[in-house]
C-alpha cells in the first residue's frame, strides 16, 4: 500500500469524494439469508466502496436466521436496537448475547446464526464486512440442542 495519496481527480472530489446515503434509499437487491432483512447502503456498485460492504440488518421479533457464512470476509455487526443471540460453530453449539450498543465480530468462514432473543421487540444492526461483495453461503446445519455459552474475553487488558 503506498503512502503516497493518490491525484486529486478532475472534479476536486465534488463526486468522487464523500458520499451520503439517505436511510430511507437504502438497496435490499442483495443476498438475503431466510430471518433476516439485509439491505445495502454501501458497496462498489452504489457509492464505489473497494475494500468493504456497510447495510442494515433486522430480524423480527422472536426470530432467528438459518446458517450461514460470508467466505473470506470478516464481518461486525453493531447492535442499534433489541437484543441479538449469536450461534456459532460447526454444530451452532457455542452462543452469546448483545445488546444496543455493542459490537459483534465475526471472522471468516465461521458457521454462525443470528437470533432475536426478544420475544417481542424487533433486532436492528448496522453491518459492515471486509470487501465490496455480498457473500452469504447458506448452510444445511443440524444445530446442538443446548448450546454452550462463552463470555468474551479481552485479549489486551487484564481484568481483576
């Protein structure tokens, strides 16, 4: 990657540059997992993004996803509104839970379902992954029956 910036364009960045995305214009022309209502705000197509996908993600109340993956790419989704239940695993036998505000990382190739753990309020989430491409590889999973639960441990600072 160079540290040189590239040339400024014939428009000085009036249309090249920064992009703003109306809520309300967002695209649901895009891979849709069975649960889930995916819609695009950025990627190559709409705005020129290279590196990276940004949408919205909503589940209904008391919903889950079918299994699936996103291949290479990484994906984090940030938690708006509701409570999400994360399943991952090649069996969907590890959970956890998030809530408004939190982030939620998932890397590559990992076997993962996304659930509404409310009963009665919607899921939304704000979701960006590491490449311009929609990929969404849908899975055929028998899932665990009582998953096992993992807490979240930080790497970098020691709690007492």
């Amino acid at each position: 990657m160079s540290d040189k910036p590239p040339a400024t364009p014939a428009d000085g960045w009036k249309h090249s540059g920064v992009k703003v995305i109306p809520g309300d214009q967002l695209d649901d022309n895009t891979a849709q997992t069975p649960g889930m209502h995916r819609a695009t705000a950025i990627d190559r197509a709409r705005a020129g993004a290279q590196k990276l996908w940004a949408g919205t993600v909503h589940i209904h109340a008391n919903a889950k996803t079918g299994a699936h993956h996103h291949g290479p790419l990484e994906s984090v989704i940030y938690v708006v509104s509701g409570r999400a239940r994360m399943r991952w695993g090649e069996r969907l036998e590890f959970t956890a839970e998030a809530g408004p505000g939190d982030f939620i990382h998932v890397p590559p190739y990992v076997p993962h379902q996304e659930i509404n753990a409310s009963s009665e309020e919607p899921l939304s989430c704000v979701l960006v992954r590491s490449d311009s491409d929609a990929v969404v590889v849908n899975l055929d999973i028998e899932p665990a029956e009582k998953p096992e639960g993992v807490a979240w441990i930080d790497p970098i600072h020691r709690h007492p």
